[in-house]
C-alpha cells in the first residue's frame, strides 16, 4: 500500500507521509553532477535515463514516501514551439512567439510521441520504484504557464501582464484554452505511463485578482479535474495554488474531490476551521525554516493542528538550493519519531 495515496483518500496517520517539492534538484551534490552533463536544461528534462536516475535520487538517500517525476512546467512551451532556455542566476528565458502559428502548432503536434522520451523515463521509473512509494505526475496551471509564456520569462506582478490580456482578450484567453487542453493531455500520458497521483502547481495564483478567479483560475482547473476524474477516476489530484489558500474552502464546493496544498504564509488555523475536515492538505513547512534547521517547533504544531484530518507533510514551497542535506536527514528522524 501506498501511503500518500491512501491519505489522499482519506486515510489519517499519526506519522504522516512525507515527500518535498523540488526533492530533486540542486540541494543534492548527486543531482549537480547530472546537471552537469547538460548545457541545456530541456535537453536533460527530454533524456529518458537522466529523469529515472534523478527523480529517483532523494528517495535512495531520504526514503520519502513519493517521487516525483524530474521534469519542468515549461515543457510544455517548449513542445508548442515557444523554446525554453534556462540562464544561471536569471531563470528561464522563453522565445519570442506569433501567437496565431501557436495556436495552429497546438492542434498538430502529436503530444504522445514528442512526449515519449518523458514517459518513457516515467515507466522505468515506476518500474524500479518500490510499491509503497507514490510517483507524482505534474504540471503547470494554464495561468501559471501562461505567465511565463506571455512575459517570456518570470512575472513580477499581475500588472506586467494585466495590459496584455486587456489589449488581446481574445488571444489571452485563446492561450489559456490551448493550456488547458495540453496539460489535460500532458497529465494523462503521465498516468497512463505510470504516475499514481498528479499535483498542478499553480505557483502564481496569487496574483490573480479576484475580478479574474473564474475565467483565470477556476474555469480551466475545473475543466481538467472534471476530465481527470473521468478517465482515471482512481487516481488524487492535488491543486497546489501558492497564495490563495484563504479561497480553498469555497474552491472546495467549486471543484470537488481533490486535495490542496499550502504554502508558508497559509494560516493552518483558518483551514483547519474552514475546509471540511475530510478533505486532505499538504504541505506548509517554510522553506527557510527547513535551510536554517529551525523547524523542530512548527513540524510538530503542523502534527498537531492536522492530527484529525488526512495531511501529507511536505514543504510550503520548494526546496531551497542551498539547504543542507543534514537538515533534510533531520526533518525525516522527527517526522517519523
Ligand atoms: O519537484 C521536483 O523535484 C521535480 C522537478 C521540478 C522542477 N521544476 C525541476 C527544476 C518541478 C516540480 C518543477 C516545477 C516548476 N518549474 C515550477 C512550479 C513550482 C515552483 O517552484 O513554483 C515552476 C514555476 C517552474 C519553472 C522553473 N523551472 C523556474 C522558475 C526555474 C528556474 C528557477 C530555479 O528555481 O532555478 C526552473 C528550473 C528548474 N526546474 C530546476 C529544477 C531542478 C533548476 C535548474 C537547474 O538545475 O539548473
């Protein structure tokens, strides 16, 4: 049995199951040395034998509860032809794009095949996982690819793409549908490869206005848990929507029948009061706190505070690159004592 998949079914435990977002990356001195290998960071997501061995590389040496698959949100640009380059220090650059050639490319490109060398990755890595480990699919929100897609790199805030969705509306929301069409797909072939569950990052749902939440957010969530559940009724979903927490209760009648995470700044008293208590959370460890080893105090207050409702431990957000492998080795002895 899978314990992560039996929480978000409902199952509580006194010592929770535990995986870290960003659990590969570069923390870890043996996931620096495959990077290595690599000028271009999309040549290493696209080599089949590189994502078995580093998605498989934190659990060898912290035996948490999941793997993720190693991958990244902006494959998903990447394949419809907007190509994704990473600069050191700076983050990714994307190119320049004619949104209509976009659009056309969408309804060409054969995701099954472009996408083989991910899920290739994907069931050799299922294969070698041992059962009671869960192996996370995911993918970026389309508001959330989106963002990166339309400033061609990281937004600061909603205003730097606000002028855009105002003077386009029709192009923007083009761009959402096509998003939403492509990640539904993209989740699916990871499940039918292998996946046990799928987290959507919504990394920058918090710069939504609210005037926005139900084309922005809501709408295309809605459109890929509702196809989700249809074709793979069996497998969890998790909506991770960084900075709108405060709305998971009302998202939770909006879209039913999947589990949330939370980051840091989430008020886990407001949550624990507010969301029906059958419905699972994860998360909520501040990164910070993890890199400083100052968490003995809030990793038993989260043991706590969730001790009467299915919780997943992991982190707020990812795993901080220059967080020492003690302090992650320390977090796993407190969590299971
Ligand atoms: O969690 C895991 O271990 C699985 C792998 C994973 C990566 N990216 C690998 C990666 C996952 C789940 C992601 C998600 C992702 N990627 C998000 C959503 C989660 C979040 O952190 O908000 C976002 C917004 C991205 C986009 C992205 N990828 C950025 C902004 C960057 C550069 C900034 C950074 O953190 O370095 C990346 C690069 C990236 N993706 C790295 C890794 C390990 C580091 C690149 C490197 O090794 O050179």
């Amino acid at each position: 049995m899978k314990k992560i998949i039996e929480t978000l079914q409902g199952k509580k435990f006194e010592i929770p199951p535990i995986w870290l977002m960003r659990q590969a990356g570069r923390y870890l001195p043996e996931y620096r040395e495959v990077r290595s290998n690599y000028d271009d960071f999309m040549q290493f997501c696209f080599d089949s034998k590189a994502i078995q061995k580093v998605t498989l590389q934190p659990i060898d040496r912290f035996d948490f509860d999941a793997a993720i698959i190693f991958s990244d949100i902006l494959v998903i640009p990447h394949i419809l032809g907007q190509s994704v380059r990473f600069e050191k220090n700076h983050g990714p650059v994307l190119s320049d794009v004619n949104w209509e050639h976009l659009f056309d490319q969408s309804n060409t490109i054969n995701m099954p095949e472009v996408m083989r060398p991910v899920t290739e990755g994907i069931r050799a890595t299922r294969q070698e996982l041992s059962d009671d480990k869960a192996l996370f699919g995911f993918a970026g929100s389309p508001w959330t690819i989106a963002t990166y897609m339309v400033s061609r790199g990281k937004t600061q805030d909603f205003a730097q793409i606000e002028p855009f969705i105002k003077s386009n509306p029709d192009v923007f929301a083009s761009i959402i549908n096509v998003l939403t069409k492509k990640v539904t797909q993209w989740l699916q072939l990871q499940i039918d490869a292998g996946c046990d569950v799928v987290q959507i990052f919504d990394s920058w749902a918090g710069m939504v206005p609210e005037k926005y939440y139900e084309s922005i957010l809501i709408k295309p969530l809605l459109s890929i848990v509702k196809a989700l559940q249809q074709s793979h009724a069996q497998i969890p979903i998790i909506y991770f929507g960084k900075g709108i927490s405060n709305y998971y209760p009302t998202l939770a009648k909006q879209v039913s029948n999947i589990a949330f995470g939370i980051d840091q700044h989430t008020d886990v008293n407001f949550i624990n009061l507010n969301l029906p208590s059958h419905i699972a959370v994860q998360g909520n460890l501040d990164p910070i706190s993890l890199k400083n080893g100052t968490f003995d105090s809030d990793v038993k207050k989260l043991k706590n505070v969730f001790k009467d409702r299915p919780y997943v431990f992991n982190l707020g957000h990812g795993i901080l690159p220059d967080t020492p492998i003690e302090h992650v080795e320390r977090l796993m002895q407190l969590i299971k004592s």
